[in-house]
C-alpha cells in the first residue's frame, strides 16, 4: 500500500538528478542553481538555500539528525549545509551560508556521505574525489574506471573503503589511504551498473544494473569479492506471477535505481527477515535476501492518484515498523513526492492460501490406493496327496567325499604348548559404535581421510543405511558397492543390471534395499545376498528411471520414469525351488502411476518412509516442484521456476535416530540445480526460505550422501564425516577435527537432511 505524505514542485531537468531526503528534511533544486528545504512531518519549507552559480546536479543529506548536514553539488562549488544553523541564521536575519569543500571538478553525478561525516565522495566523470566535509581539502582521489562513474559507498564497517560502480559495467573495492584498488570486478552486464548498497551485517555488496539484475558479493577482510547470489527482477517477476503474463502489456525495465536494507519481523519463521527493497522505474520491490525470492511489488500503476506512472530517481528518508519512506522524483513530470510504503499487507504470497504439512492430517481415504493390498496365494502344499519339497538327499548336510583334496602331507603332531586354567574371552567387534546425541557444536567435515578409486565411471549415487553402518554406491559401470561406512575393507559387489545405476535406497528395516538403472529395470536384494530377490523390467516403461526408494513405511516401492511417478506393492520371498530355481516367487505389482501436470519429465524424488507421510515431492525438467498426495492421487501444489536451472536433486528431513528435533523441522526440504546453488524450501508455506550459493557448485561432485545422525546441509554421520562421489569414480570420505569450519561465512547448521543427491 502506498500512501503520498506531500507533493513539490522541481525544475524539469532537477528531477532526474540525485534527490536527497532524511528522517527530518528533504531537498529539492530550484531555479537552476538554489535549493528548497521542506520538513518531512508536515512538508513546509524552511529554509531556500544560494551560493551555487551553476546548475545543482546531485544532493545528499549526512548520516544522524545531530547535525543534519547537506551537501550539493553543481559544477562549480561543492558545498556542505548545516541545516540547523542556517535556519537559525535566517531567525536572526542573516544570510544562510554553507562551507564549500570542493571547486570546479566538473559534472558531478553522485555524491555520498561516510558513516562519521567527515568525508564526502563526489562522483565527476570517471574519477571519484573524497573530500573533507568540514574544509576545502582534497583527501585522495580515485581514477582508472572506463566509464563515468554512477555511484559511489562508503564502507560501513571500515571508511577507509569506497565501493564505486561505472558505465563500464564494473565495479571496484578502493582503499582510500593508499588510492589503491583492493578489488575489481569483471564485466557484470551488457548494461550500466547504476546503484551499491553496502550491508554492515553480514559485509555484502550488492549493486544493480540498468536491465533490472542485482548481483550480491561477500566483501572479506582480503577483500577477495565471492559472488553469492545473482538475481533478475524481470524472472522474479514472473516467478512470483506463477508463469503468468503481468497484467501490463507494456514492457518497462526494470532499471535499478536504489537499494536500501530493510529488516523486519518475518511472521512466517519468527525470526528477522532481511530484506532489500530496491526502487525502479514502476515500482518497489522488496526481495529477500536470503532466499533470493521477490516478497513483495507495489506498481505505481496500481495507483494512479499519485501522479507518478514512472520514477526517475530515489532517496530514502525513514523505515518504520512494516513501513519504509522514500523521496521520488517522477521521470514525466517536474514533481517530486514523498511516499509511504506499507510493507505489511504484501509481504504474504498466494501461494500461502492452503497450508500443506509432510504429517497425515487424517486417516487414508476409502477409495486411497495407500490401502492397497497383495492377494496372497494359499499355500497348497498342505493338500492330503500332494508332492512335497524335498532335497534330492534325504539328509541335513552331504559330506564331500574328498577326491578333489590335495595330499595330506603332515598326519599328527601332538600340541604342547596349551595353557591350562586361562580362558579367553570374545572381542567385541562393536566397541565404539554407540548411538548417541549427534554434538551441536561440532564443525562441518573439511579434512579428507579417505580417497578411493572405483572405476573410471562416475559415481552416480550413494545412500547410507540408517544405523550409519553401511553405503551404497551405485555406479556407472553398471554395479553396485557395499561399504561399512568407514570405507574399509573390500566392498560387496553386486552386479546384473546393463546400463548405469541411477538411483539405490535401503528399507527402513534395512533387511532390503534396491537399485534402479538406465536399462529401466529395477532390483530388490536382500542385504546379505547376492542375487536379488525382485527383478522388475516394465517393458511399459518409455524412459529410464531416474530414481526409486521404498515408501509408507517399506509398504510401497516409488518408481519415476518419464514424467510419471508408479507406486508398486511388492512382497519378497527368498525361498526357491530347488529344482525350478528360476522361478521366482517374490511378486511386485503396479498400484497407482500419476502423471505431472505439465508432462515435463521428473528429475528427483523425495519421499519419506520413517512415517507415514502422504507427501511425495518431484521436481521436473522444467525447473518446477510438484508436491502429489498420494491419499488423493493428484498434484496438490506446484512451483514454477524454482532453480534458473533444471532441478536434478532434491530431499526432504526424514528424522534421524542420532538427534532429536522439532517436528516443525520435518516440513523443509531441500532442492538444487547446476550453477544455481541449494535452495531450503518450507512445506507449509511452499516459499525458500534460505538459499546458499557456495563451493557445492564449484566442486563438481557427481553425488554426496549424509548419515542419519548428521545435522549439515551435506555432511555428518557418528564420526561427523561426508561422503562424496565424483565423475572420474573416486570416493571421498571427509571428517571434521576441533575447530575446522567451512570457509564460506553463509553455511549454518541445520537439522538432519538424509541422503540428498548432488
């Protein structure tokens, strides 16, 4: 909702200069080369200020309201205002009179206060000049951009570091003492880059462009700049819209014109959202950081009592509770207005009207294929008449006759050495092995203990057993690895599928476990057996499976192919015939298949099968996330364009018998996509609701597997250890010691996310 708290008129050309505006005043150019000062509460004028005799071309107030300080620009004289003391000069009939701190340094385009307003950085063609705010003393001057220059920050946490962007579609890290550049950044756009904002809480950058696209840096003490999210207004736009085209036929860009930080009680989580509110040619947008989501637009064309169909630049004056004040200067028309933008009625999506939880809310429904049962075929070996099974031998065990032996060379020896009246006592194999609470405070893995070479295909999957004690490993050789979780020792081999293995999953019990391939079979073993119990190849099957896990507490099995997700009961029986061996009498029969709405193919599943849970989220080809309620057989939400990429992981907090926590926890999954990081999802809102764009991308790894006991995003199992595959068929096992942390500042401990792909 916006709200106009007054209305002035400019000079023509004044408005789509550099507006300044504080908690208290607002300056607006008249006449060319004088200014007017109005009070914000009531909008009347205090004070008209002369001594440029050039055209003002940019304005800004100081930091703080004791003293509230102006300064303004023109290309002759670049002078400081105290406010107060000139309305009292003009009490006393005086002439109000400010301090010229800079002369003749041309068109100045942006001007900037630091944080103790003592200096002040002046942006003239492609050259940035600090300047002393109290005297006429050029402090340093900074020159090598290949552009004019369009604004320029002082660092907030240390005033000795200015942030500059230029036309050249750059932006540059100086330090102020030594008029040296600590950092340079690559080409960002095909555009301008317009606007920075610097955050003191976290030490980001963040500067927008001309075509609407925000790019956020870290700024660390080497002040090496890591890229940390990238966003597009336009894309947000029509992701908040779900796919649907925007109301207004005309394309407006979405030009960058100012940013400002804005954080507020985010009733979702409780917690402090942090928030960025940036001002464009249409509108307000208010994105939150953290999650890189669009929360909340407010389109000047919503309100056309204001008289501002288009906005040439921004200042902002005051942020309230659920509200924040910008000064605006309109691009069509010599008026300037001062807005009141009420964030509280539009920071809630549409997608929020109905609440989704991974818990059942109610028992299945009749007609539920979740009640589906196997009709068991009786047993007719109990019939009067009927020919028993029965070994070839009528006898326990058949002795070898020895013919096949070698020689026996030495008959009898006679033992002496036996000690008498000393008993000897069993080692107990699983000493150490205990489940215990998972340690809060204990770092993420960082140091690799372990390094295998399997093959020279990629490792396409793992998964561990929910004890800890054991992994699986799909691969591209088109087999399957058992590893205790320590990956000593010789690894089971289990072989017998002709293409990849894309997907494996234990049971719940851990008795069973399966592997799908790209041949689209699908095979059900027996832990401690070679051959498998289930062999299912659907020849109905058009497309590979992409992945497959036991579901319903080990009642189903899930199966995606294509762009459909197949639920099969199945029943496994090991006992064989001993003369028709071949036969096999485990039985798998296909219950439900569901399709997507769209008919885009399904990249990941994620269900859980710790409890019951009528949730099943897939994520498609065509970057959406469908959420299908198996009680009711359809697709209960989606979400368009999650990842600017094809989504090929997702996974969901499925408990873990090593750590307790919040069953409010259980509704975040986590999703991620090539080159556009991880993003943690909330189920019951269906928003992000955090996004880390760090190393995961960069390392390349084919898939990672996390313990039931960890409480990382991708690592921890008892030993606090992350295990990862890659493309060249290697095993990595990664372990933590006291003290070690991740090098990227933005990962934070969470709870337990089992088994998550990437």
């Amino acid at each position: 909702m916006i709200t106009e708290k007054f209305r002035v008129t400019c000079d023509e050309r004044g408005s789509r200069q550099q507006v300044a505006c504080c908690a208290t005043h607002c300056g607006v150019p008249v006449s060319g080369n004088d200014l007017l000062v109005y009070t914000v509460a009531d909008g009347k004028q205090t004070l008209l200020l002369k001594g440029h005799h050039g055209e003002i071309n940019a304005m800004t107030f100081g930091h703080g309201v004791k003293p509230v300080l102006l300064c303004s620009a023109s290309a002759d004289y670049i002078i400081v205002w105290d406010v107060a003391h000139c309305e009292q000069r003009v009490k006393e009939g005086k002439v109000a009179a400010g301090a010229v701190i800079g002369t003749l340094l041309g068109h100045v385009a942006h001007l900037s206060f630091s944080i103790s307003n003592e200096r002040v950085a002046a942006c003239s063609g492609s050259a940035a000049y600090i300047l002393n705010s109290k005297r006429q003393e050029e402090i340093s001057t900074m020159s090598g951009h290949l552009g004019p220059l369009t604004a320029a920050e002082f660092c907030p946490w240390n005033e000795d570091i200015l942030v500059t962007t230029s036309e050249d579609r750059t932006f540059r890290v100086w330090d102020i003492t030594t008029n040296t550049v600590l950092y340079q950044s690559f080409v960002l756009s095909a555009t301008p880059l317009l606007s920075v904002l610097m955050l003191a809480q976290n030490r980001h950058v963040i500067t927008g462009s001309a075509e609407g696209q925000v790019w956020c840096f870290s700024l660390d003490d080497d002040f090496k700049c890591q890229l940390v999210t990238k966003m597009d207004l336009q894309q947000m736009e029509k992701r908040r819209l779900g796919g649907q085209p925007s109301v207004n036929n005309m394309e407006i860009s979405k030009t960058v014109l100012r940013m400002a930080s804005y954080r507020s009680l985010d009733h979702s989580n409780n917690e402090q959202a942090n928030w960025i509110c940036i001002g464009s040619a249409d509108g307000l947008y208010v994105v939150d950081l953290a999650t890189s989501d669009l929360r909340t637009v407010i389109y000047f064309r919503d309100y056309p009592t204001l008289g501002i169909p288009l906005a040439a630049s921004w200042c902002v004056s005051y942020m309230g509770n659920n509200s924040i004040t910008f000064f605006v200067s309109s691009l069509l028309s010599a008026s300037m207005v001062l807005l009141e933008f009420s964030l509280s009625d539009n920071s809630r999506t549409s997608t929020e009207d109905e609440i989704f939880s991974v818990f059942a809310s109610s028992t299945p429904l009749r007609e539920s294929p979740l009640n589906a049962e196997l009709k068991r075929k009786p047993n007719h070996s109990s019939k009067k008449g009927d020919i028993k099974e029965q070994p070839l031998v009528f006898h326990s065990k058949v002795k070898s006759s020895g013919y096949s032996a070698s020689p026996r060379k030495a008959m009898f020896s006679i033992k002496t050495n036996v000690l008498k009246g000393r008993t000897f006592t069993k080692p107990n194999k699983n000493v150490g092995f205990v489940i215990k609470e998972y340690p809060k405070d204990a770092a993420a893995p960082s140091v690799q203990h372990v390094n295998l070479e399997l093959c020279t295909k990629p490792v396409c999957c793992l998964q561990y057993s929910s004890d800890g004690k054991q992994t699986l490993c799909g691969l591209g050789d088109n087999s399957v690895f058992l590893y205790k979780s320590s990956l000593s020792g010789n690894p089971s081999v289990f072989i017998g599928h002709n293409k990849p293995v894309n997907s494996v999953s234990w049971s719940l019990n851990r008795q069973y476990w399966l592997s799908a391939s790209e041949d689209q079979s699908l095979r059900i073993w027996t832990n401690g057996s070679t051959e498998p119990a289930i062999i299912m190849s659907d020849s109905s099957l058009s497309k590979p499976m992409k992945c497959a896990q036991f579901y319903y507490l080990d009642k189903f099995v899930l199966l995606a192919s294509g762009s459909s997700l197949y639920m099969y009961l199945y029943n496994v029986d090991v006992t064989r015939d001993d003369i028709k061996r071949y036969q096999q009498r485990s039985v798998i029969k296909l219950t439900k298949k569901i399709s997507t709405t769209s008919g885009t193919d399904i990249t990941g599943l994620s269900a859980v099968n710790d409890f019951l849970s009528y949730a099943v989220l897939v994520c498609g080809a065509d970057r959406s996330i469908q959420i299908f309620d198996m009680n009711k057989c359809k697709v209960a939400a989606e979400l368009h364009d999650a990842h600017s990429r094809a989504i090929h992981c997702i996974t969901q907090n499925k408990g873990s018998m090593f750590t307790t926590q919040a069953s409010e926890s259980y509704n975040l999954f986590l999703t991620g996509a090539v080159t556009d990081g991880v993003k943690i999802w909330d189920l019951r809102t269906l928003r992000c609701v955090r996004r880390y764009d760090n190393h995961v991308n960069r390392c390349h790894p084919c898939a990672s597997a996390i313990s039931p006991c960890g409480q990382f995003i991708a690592c921890g199992s008892e030993d606090n250890c992350l295990l990862t595959g890659t493309l060249d068929g290697k095993l990595r096992l990664y372990q933590s010691t006291t003290g070690d942390h991740l090098s990227d500042p933005t990962c934070e401990t969470l709870p337990s996310f089992q088994g998550m792909t990437l």
